[in-house]
C-alpha cells in the first residue's frame, strides 16, 4: 500500500527584511521580519508526501530530478516532524499506522515549483514550508500553523512565513532553544486585497552570493547590520504593523522601500561587499521614486530580495496597470536595459 497527501503552499515576500542568524543551526534571526504572502495560485509550489512499507529510503525529487536529503536542513525538517508524528488509519484501504511505525517507514516526496527555478526567485519558502505542512497532514501531526512554522524555519528562515496567508510577522524569540522563534499572522488575505503585486524580472540567472552565506558575512563583518538589527527594525516593525492594520499605502510603501534600501545598504557595508541590485535595478527604483513624488502620494513600493529582480507593490489595480505601462515604456523589449519578464498574477510577460 501507499498513503500519500499534497499540498500547496505560495512564496512570501519581506517587506521588514529578514538578514542575518544568531544561530546558524537552529535558523534564529537577529532581528523580527514582516512579509506578505502571494495568492497561492501564482509563484507556489506543490509537494506530494507518500509512505509505503515498500520504500527503502527516504527520497526527495525537485522538478522532476532527485536531490540529496543528506543536508542538514532537510534531516532537521523530516526529525522533528517525524517526532510529532501520530497513529493514521485508512480504513478503506485497510492501512494501519502506529505512532512508533513512524520511525521505520520512510518517505517519497515530489515538489514542484509553478515558477521557473532559474528566475532567480525565492524557492527555499515556499519549498519547505510545502514539505512541513504536507508531511504533518501525512502523518496527523495535532500542531497548529505557528508551531509547524517553528519546524519550517529550520528548512530555510523565510519559509516560516509561507505557512499563512495574508502579512505574516516572524518573531525573533529569546529562547536559545528556538521554541519560540515563530511566525504569526498579523491580517488575513482579505484585510487588503487592493494591493497588487507585479515582479519585474531584471534577470533570470541565478544569484552569485546565496542568501546563507551573504548573511553570514553581513553578520561577521557589518557594523551596519548591528545598528539595524537593535535599533531600526524594532521600531520599524512597529510603524509597519500600524501601517498594515490601518491600511495605510503611504507609510506602508515608505517603510517597505526603506527597509530594502537598508538591506541592500548593509549588504554594500559587508566585506567583500555583495551586489545584489544591478543598474536596471537602480533604474527601477529611480523612476519608482519619481513617480510617487510626481503623484503627490505613493502609487507603489519596490523591494527586492538577494538578487535584482524588482518585487514592486502598486496601491490598487489602476496604478498597477500604470506602472505596467511605465516600466514597458522605460524598459522596451530587445533594448539595452530589457527586462527578462514580469510576473503578474499567474501570468508572465
Ligand atoms: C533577502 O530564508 O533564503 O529574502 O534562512 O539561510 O535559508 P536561509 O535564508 P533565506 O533568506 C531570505 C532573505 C531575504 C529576506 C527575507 O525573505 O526576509
């Protein structure tokens, strides 16, 4: 026999960015973040789990290809679900599972992105947020949304986060132990479904600094992150929370472009200094910037992750289509500053 269960689970986007561990192992961030999540019909991805007394080993396939589930981050997920695991029974198939069979059976597990992987666009949340949440169903783990974040945090920090809609806080935590290191929802889906979220594709190769490493450094050589860290993102998380509850676009977009603007800035402050944003990517910003001054009050707000792509927050459909209508006029096709794509809603351009 063979009892499987599927998932799907969207990507989140930092507008508070998460940057830098106070442990490497456990994935404890040195400061809160604060994201909103896609619809789950664009940028997701979707993960079967199954288990079967028939399987050897357990084995994982990415987009069609088998990966290796021997690092570290993927054992750390599959333990401690594994831990919570709890007795299933199908009792139209006859099956039968004990809580300690758990520990013997192993696992299948294909995830597929909607996404093209090479974008360049964060993968890792919605990856493992996908994985933890399918495998909980499998195995009837009783743990809610938050304590299933704490475990897919230590798949990769951000995919915490994926585990609800809407804008979703992750909190730091004190306990050195991680337990409480987890997200929580701050509004649902529908508290501010006017905003409208166009990612312009500046270039779909890979990234060179990974987002693992590029934090080690920042954290290891920034003096920059520290300040940011203790003294900028305490209170800007708080500002956010108001802007987000109120639905407030012109705080919102100020702190959300401030914010990316101050990641990329401790990133330029880390030795060697890492270059994530390209000169398109600066263009994007310059005409952002211009325009919300020309309009008197922000029509949009950029951030952008650990890499150029432009992740770009418009108030409402209408100064989306505008912004579309911008940035085709700015960045015409075939010209030295093209875009590779723009991702809007489930349709790329
Ligand atoms: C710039 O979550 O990819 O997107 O925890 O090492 O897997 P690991 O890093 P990851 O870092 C994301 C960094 C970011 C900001 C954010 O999403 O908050």
């Amino acid at each position: 026999w063979v009892l499987m269960k599927t998932a799907q689970t969207p990507t989140n986007i930092a507008v508070i960015k998460y940057w830098g561990k106070r442990d490497e192992t456990l994935i404890l961030p040195v400061n809160d973040s604060i994201s909103v999540t896609l619809d789950p019909a664009h940028l997701c991805t979707t993960t079967t789990v199954a288990v079967s007394p028939a399987f050897q080993q357990d084995r994982m396939w990415l987009n069609g290809k088998e990966i290796s589930l021997s690092g570290g981050r993927y054992q750390n997920c599959l333990r401690e679900i594994r831990k919570r695991a709890r007795e299933v029974e199908d009792k139209e198939k006859g099956i039968k599972i004990e809580k300690e069979d758990w520990e013997k059976l192993h696992l299948h597990i294909a995830s597929y992105n909607n996404f093209p992987t090479a974008a360049g666009l964060a993968s890792s949340a919605a990856g493992f947020a996908c994985l933890v949440f399918a495998l909980a169903k499998l195995m009837n783990v009783e743990e809610d949304e938050s304590q299933l974040s704490a475990i897919a945090r230590q798949g990769s920090g951000s995919a915490c986060r994926s585990l609800f809609g809407g804008f979703v806080k992750w909190i730091m935590g004190k306990e050195e132990d991680g337990s409480d290191s987890l997200a929580v929802q701050l509004v649902d889906e529908k508290h501010w479904d006017d905003l409208f979220i166009i990612i312009a594709v500046v270039s779909s190769r890979q990234k060179e600094t990974s987002s693992t490493s590029g934090m080690r450094e920042s954290v290891e050589t920034s003096l920059l992150l520290q300040h940011r860290a203790k003294e900028v993102v305490p209170k800007r998380t708080l500002q956010m929370e108001e802007a987000i509850k109120n639905r407030d676009f012109a705080s919102f977009a100020k702190l959300t472009c401030a914010d990316s603007n101050q990641f990329h800035a401790v990133c330029l402050d880390t030795s060697p200094p890492i270059f994530y944003m390209n000169d398109t990517s600066h263009r994007i910003i310059s005409h952002v910037e211009k325009w919300n001054r020309s309009e008197g009050s922000p029509q949009v707000a950029y951030t952008f992750d650990a890499g150029p792509n432009a992740v770009l927050i418009a108030r409402d459909r209408k100064a989306a289509a505008q912004l579309l209508k911008r940035l085709l006029f700015s960045f015409p096709p075939n010209s030295d500053a093209d875009l590779d794509s723009y991702i809007i809603g489930d349709k790329t351009i």
